[in-house]
C-alpha cells in the first residue's frame, strides 16, 4: 500500500496543475483505494498548512515595533519565509539571509519589494535538483551563470587538486582553488550553502571537466555589532527578550508556557557553548530535530544510522578530521532508531564527551563541537518509569551508565505539543544568521559561575554532575541575559531548570547501574540566608509512587535520617474544563443482551453505556464508518479520554479505529487533520491510536481482547449536534445531550484473545 501511495504521489506531482482534469483523475484513483493508514494519507498533505496564509498582512505588536526601533537591519518578519520559500529546498537560514538584505524592514511597501526581489533571486538562481539539465544548458548558453546551491569539497590525492560537487546542479569534479578551501573549511566536511558563479568552457580533452568555479560565497553574514546586541538589551524586559528569541526561532511565543520556552531555548545551547552534550526524547513530530536543521549554518544534523568514527572524529587512513573539528554543532536524528551500533564508536565518544578529544594513533586532538542526540519515544513517561527508565528507546550500546553520565542534560520532549501551524511565529525575529554568529562570538565566554553571588550548590553534588549543571545554566544565561547581568529571581530560575535537567539524567542512571546508589546526591541549592531548596523533576512530582518504584538507597536529612526524595503527595489542579474521571469499578457482572435508546432521551454516556465493557482490555478496535465531523471526532476523543482516565498511569492501551476516508477532496484534508490531533492527544497519555482508512466497512462495533464485542446501531455518533452555545453543558457532559435517533447496543462475548490463540 505504501510503494503504492509513493508511486501516485510522485505522479501526481508532474501533473501539477497542467489539466482541468487532473482533480478527477485524483478522485478517481481515492475512490479505488479500499484502504489505507492514516500516516500514508497525511502524506498527500501538508500537515503545517492547516491553517491557510491570508494575504492580510500579520498585526504588529508592541514587542514588535521595540525590535525594530532597537535591531534595524537585524531582524525580520518571520513569516516571510513561507512566503518566499516556493518549491526552493533549502534551509531557512538560506532565506534568511536573503530577506535580510531585502526585506529587513517594518515598512510594508518594502517588504513587499524584497519578497519580490527574493523571489526572482531564488527563481534566477536556485537550482531545482529536477531542472538540473536546463540549468547546465543555461550556464552553457551563457557562459558564465550565478547559482544557488551547496557546497561539498573532496581533495583528488591522484591528481593533488580540490573538487567541488554541486548537490542539486549535480555536477562534480570542478577545481577549487586552495586559499577557497581554507577559508571555508566546512566545504570539505557536510557541504555549506553557497551563491556561486560558474562557468563552462568546453575542451576536447574529455578529461577536463568544462565547469569552472569564477566564485563562492558562503551563505553567512559578514559580521556582526556585539557590542549594539549588548547595548540593546537592557532595553527589554527577561520575558520580552525571551520572546524575541523564540521569535527568531520562529515559534510564536504566545503558544508555549515560560518552562516551555526554556524548553525551546535550550535547544539553542549547543551553539553557545562549548562541548555541550544534549539528549531529547520525544513523540513524534515535536520539532526535536528543526531548530538543528533549520536554525544555524553552524551546525550539521546527520541521521544517527550514518554515524561512523571516520566521519565523526577522524579517518586514520587519509587522517582527515571529521565534522567535530569544523562544526559548533553535530546533532544525530532518529538517533534512537539506530540499532546497529559499533562499540568502538561508542567508546571513541565516551571518551570524547568526557575528554573533548579524541586519538588519532600516538596523536591527540581536541574538538569543540557540541552534541545533541535526538529521538522518538514510543511510550509515555509513566510506562517508562514503571517498566524500565528514561533512556528505554536508546541502543543497548548507548545505554551504558559511563556513556550516559557524559551528558549535561536531558530535555524532556515528552512536554512539547506537536507541531501545529498556529505555533509558527509571524512576528519579527532575528535573521537567524545574525542570531547564529552572535551565539558562535559567545562560545569562548563561560557564565558558569554566574549563579554563585545568589545560591550555592550542595556539596554532594559529583563534579561531573555539577559540570552538566554548570553548562546548561551558562548557556542559557548567555543566551537569556547576555551580559551577564541577571537579578536573583532570573538566576534562580535558570539554575533550577538546569539542575533539573541533569538530575533526570542522574536520576535515570541510577535506575541502569544500582551500584551508583550508594552515594545519594541531593539535587538541591541554598540562597544567601542559609535556606536550602530542593529541585526535582516534573515527572517526579508528577508520579511519585513510580519514580522510585525500587531504589534501595534513600537520600537523608542532615541529621542522617531517611527522608522521602519527592515530598509529599503533589496536588492536582482542577478546573472547570477538566474531564471529569469514570466512577470505580464495582463488582456488578457483565451479562450479554441489548439496551434500547430513544430519540430525544437524556443521561446517556459513553462511561455507562461502553466503558464496564472495555474496561481492562489491552487491546480495542473501534470500526466506525462516519468519523469524518467535528463532532464525530470529538465523540472519539471523549471516548478514548474516558480509557485514559480509567486506566493506571502506568499502563498502555493499544485502540485501532478502523473508519472511511471522507469521499469529498474538499473535505478530505479536514477530516485527516482532525485525525491526526486526536492521535497526539491519544498517544500522548498511553492510548496508542492506530487508525485505518477502509472504504468497504459498513458495520458498527466495538471488539477487544478480553472477550466482548459491542455492536453500535448507530455507531458513536448518537447524539443530537452540538448547539453553537458555548456553555451548553453538553459539551462538557455527554448526560445533557439529546439522543439523535432511536437506535439498539448489543452486548456480545466472543472468545478473547489469548483464547482464540489456544483454538488456533
């Protein structure tokens, strides 16, 4: 099915608005697919243009118009991006720099003339990897032609000459000269973007390549004023500073709490300090991964599975050096998926992340690139900490308790929403290639020792643990407060996020190796007056009873009695729009039969009518044919959130919906969407949602694995349509809604699972 989707949608492309019956043709080939995943179908969408751009131009903010008042020239709006980026494959930092130089602007009539102008630069000059040939041609024709592509060099040991290769233009072998190669070193390891003019001159040689490089310019800024970046900060507040940033980042500020900014910038770190190791565990489509790809020309963001010693650190046969030794950051996505490990390269980092260097026979070199790894969890965080820990979905190879303990710290990825288009910023930011070169000016500072006029660690605290608090808190001081210059409150706040974020690596470990236990560590600081606070971990507030389900080695007071790590029970805020959970359950017996309901009837609910019947499963399939509506899809959602709420924390539930695909293109997208937010509100609390798109169900029921089936006459659809009242209590409620039509449940036992396997 999947090869089946590719092959379309690498059709479809070439039709593209070339025939009025192209929309038919796609129809057609949607009603002969009988059935599908829901990822495949999401992959004929843009998931991030849910929300439409409008040509209304975005209002600016009052934080908007101090940027431009204080960073003229610096910054731009960064939804323009999107509006510039066309069918142009390149990373942001590309456009960037080019609307920096011609929309950088608050003025509309500008900004507008500099899209334009970008526009038909990228038009002129990028090189569409498919028109590759009629770009040749051109250069061909002309003799001489400016482009827009990246960079890799290659030294030829035979011939003694360095050769650039053109990604998209896919055209190798041209000679560069050497002065080109040092100064521009990251040419020879990852390739850099660049504007190039290049030229043909054909010879009968057929060994002469006819290409010939007249110039390249790295895609960078030339320089930049610190001293005015410093100057100018002070003009904002720490909050409106923190804006700005997540605004050069381009997420929009208003979308995300104060811990999730910190969250957000602390992916910044590796790029304003030196030798800073990172891990990010997470769901699916986070963004774990964007800022590395997209944010810096500094940094270089290779698959985990493509990681070898000789890329990495160095190649003893040529004794070239790897990325380490020319990138501020390397950054390893999927870096969990990697099952394949070599221990010689995880022995080459442990000593690299521990050292920053690494061997070459008798030589020793040292490094300061910064690591980040990046992965997908696959289970929610009390699963993993009442079956294992928080490193569960690394490689065995990786989960050593020396290889673990070099990272300063954890970000927890568990806590970023998935990427929705309403968190994409259109406000002004920084070009993020003036922002890049200022963090890269930073990283010879150290702000380490900031916190020290205000707070003193606790002494049993190891040095390498203090080393990972000290890194994150440096970083984020140079990044939040440049200067240096913080009140106590600020400073209280960023080395209680950094200590967190290397006790949840401790913490961790200590689940690995018991034998670390026997000297418990006291995460925790005092203030001037001698008071001493203790930091812990959301988690651990969070799930107490699993956090430390089977530690042997409990910290104490200072008087040497045992003391309980978490505290007492932590409160659980309520409120008015939170679900309300399902009642116990009692010890009434499930019988088969049939329940009647009424159009018009009352006091029906999902917790009665279904939830004694799923209650316990580990395994549901939901067959429903009209989930396509809003509030159908709300009915489903209310419908998992009832088994997230009756089932332990801890425990995980695996709900395959199996429903049609809505018949109208129009409406397609729309219902695949919804879906799609469903399934990360789903997964996000243990109720693993598959969902199957079949266009030849018909029936209504409910099966699970421990033996019931429950027929749905109606389907979940059972109610009357919302009404557009926004305080109706049956939108909060399903025992105030009306029933919409008169329909019959049936209660069915059926062999459950495992027994159906003894039958077999």
């Amino acid at each position: 099915m999947k090869s089946r989707f590719q092959t379309r949608r690498s059709g479809s492309c070439s039709r593209r608005g070339t025939t009025p019956s192209s929309g038919r043709s796609r129809r057609t080939l949607t009603s002969r697919r009988a059935m599908t995943n829901l990822e495949d179908a999401l992959g004929e969408i843009d998931v991030l243009s849910a929300a439409e751009a409008t040509d209304t131009t975005p209002t600016k903010s009052a934080l908007d118009d101090k940027i431009n008042e204080h960073f003229a020239g610096a910054v731009v709006r960064k939804d323009l991006v999107k509006a510039v980026r066309g069918n142009a494959v390149v990373p942001s930092y590309v456009l960037e720099y080019l609307l920096g130089q011609y929309a950088a602007s608050d003025d509309e009539a500008t900004i507008q003339a500099g899209i334009n102008s970008v526009r038909q630069i990228l038009a002129t000059h990028y090189v569409n990897r498919n028109e590759h040939m009629l770009v040749k041609s051109e250069i061909r024709r002309k003799g001489r032609h400016r482009v827009i592509d990246k960079v890799t060099v290659t030294l030829n040991e035979k011939n003694d000459v360095h050769e650039a290769e053109f990604e998209n233009l896919q055209v190798k072998g041209v000679i560069v000269d050497d002065l080109t190669v040092k100064q521009n070193p990251k040419l020879l390891v990852g390739g850099v973007w660049c504007i190039c003019d290049i030229e043909y001159f054909h010879s009968d040689d057929q060994r002469v390549v006819p290409w010939i490089l007249g110039s390249l310019k790295p895609i960078q800024v030339a320089g930049v004023d610190i001293d005015h970046y410093y100057e100018a900060r002070p003009k904002f507040t720490t909050e409106e500073w923190i804006d700005l940033l997540m605004q050069s980042i381009s997420l929009n500020p208003e979308q995300f709490s104060e811990r999730g900014k910190l969250i957000a910038l602390t992916r910044l770190i590796p790029f304003v300090e030196r030798n800073f190791d990172v891990v990010e565990l997470g769901p699916k489509g986070t963004g774990k991964s964007h800022t590395f790809s997209e944010f810096s020309p500094n940094g270089i963001l290779i698959s985990g599975g493509e990681v070898t010693v000789a890329k990495l650190f160095v190649n003893n046969a040529s004794g070239r050096i790897g990325l380490v030794g020319y990138w501020d950051c390397v950054a390893f996505d999927e870096f969990a998926a990697n099952r394949r490990t070599d221990q010689n390269l995880v022995n080459v980092m442990k000593n690299y992340l521990a050292n920053k260097s690494f061997s070459r026979g008798t030589s020793i070199y040292g490094a300061e690139a910064s690591m980040a790894f990046i992965g997908n969890t696959t289970h929610t965080v009390p699963y993993m900490l009442k079956n294992s820990d928080l490193f569960d979905e690394l490689p065995d190879a990786y989960r050593d308790p020396a290889w673990l303990d070099r990272l300063h710290h954890y970000i927890p990825g568990w806590e970023v929403a998935p990427i929705r288009s309403e968190m994409f910023s259109t406000g002004y930011g920084f070009v993020v290639d003036y922002l890049a070169e200022i963090l890269r000016a930073k990283r010879s500072e150290d702000f380490s020792d900031k916190y020290k006029d205000y707070f003193t660690l606790d002494n049993s605290i190891s040095t390498r643990d203090q080393d990972g608090i000290h890194k994150t808190f440096s970083g984020l001081m140079k990044l939040v407060h440049p200067t240096g210059e913080a009140t106590e409150d600020d400073v209280r706040k960023l080395l209680e996020f950094a200590i967190e974020g290397r006790k949840r690596v401790k913490d961790s470990i200590l689940r690995i190796d018991a034998t670390m236990r026997d000297s418990p560590v006291y995460f925790r600081y005092a203030d001037n007056a001698g008071v001493w606070h203790d930091v812990s971990t959301l988690e651990e507030s969070q799930y107490p009873q699993l956090y430390r389900r089977d530690w042997d080695a409990m910290p104490h007071d200072d008087e040497g009695n045992a003391t309980d790590p978490v505290g007492p029970n932590p409160t659980i805020p309520t409120s008015g729009d939170a679900p309300v959970a399902p009642t116990a359950p009692t010890d009434v017996p499930l019988a088969e039969g049939h329940r009647d309901f009424s159009a018009g009837q009352k006091g029906v609910s999902y917790e009665a009518l279904l939830l004694p019947y799923l209650r316990g499963a580990s395994k549901i399939r939901v067959i429903d044919p009209y989930i396509r509506m809003p509030h159908q899809g709300r009915n489903l959602a209310d419908l998992l959130s009832l088994l997230a709420s009756a089932k332990d924390d801890a425990d995980e539930i695996d709900v395959e919906i199996v429903t049609t695909e809505e018949p109208k293109v129009e409406f397609k997208q729309r219902q695949l969407l919804m879906l799609k937010a469903i399934k990360d509100a789903s997964d996000a609390v243990g109720v693993r949602l598959s969902v199957r798109l079949d266009d030849k169900i018909h029936d209504r029921r409910i099966e699970t694995n421990h033996g019931w089936r429950v027929d749905l006459g109606k389907g979940l659809d059972i109610w009357q349509r919302p009404s557009d009242n926004p305080f109706d209590f049956g939108r909060n409620r399903q025992e105030f809604r009306l029933i919409g039509s008169a329909f019959t449940v049936h209660y069915v036992k059926i062999l459950a699972a495992s027994d159906r396997e003894t039958e077999h």
